[in-house]
C-alpha cells in the first residue's frame, strides 16, 4: 500500500504529558487520539496531544470571493 502525501508546517503538536503546556479548559483545539487520528474538540484525559487551530484570513476570503464572482 502506497502512503498517501500530506502537508505539514510549522504547526506542532503539544504533549502534556512530556511536559508541554496543556490546552485551556474547554478550548477547541486539534487533538491527536491515542489511535493517531487527529480531531477537533476539547481536551481529555485520554488524548495524546493537542494543537491550536489555524487561524482564518478574512480579508483574503473576501478577495477569494470577489474573484470568484468577478470570473462568473
């Protein structure tokens, strides 16, 4: 079976357990299960580490959306 490609940047993940900070109570974050699937929700005792969310760039959505109507 061949693997498929993925991206990865500077976003890392935080281990608790190893000694990073954990996530805020209740924060919606990335979480990687012990199974290694990564999911958004809050922080469990069970997960295995966490990262935050991207963050969404407004004004180039709009930009995004103007181009979009201006080629239709």
């Amino acid at each position: 079976m061949t693997e498929l490609p993925y991206i990865a940047g500077d976003a890392v993940y935080r281990y608790p357990a190893a000694g990073d900070e954990p996530a805020a109570p209740g924060a919606k974050v990335l979480i990687l299960t012990r199974g290694g699937v990564c999911v958004i929700g809050s922080w469990g005792d069970g997960d295995l580490a966490w990262a935050p969310l991207p963050k969404r760039n407004h004004t180039k959505e709009e930009q995004t959306h103007a181009l979009q109507h201006s080629a239709s």
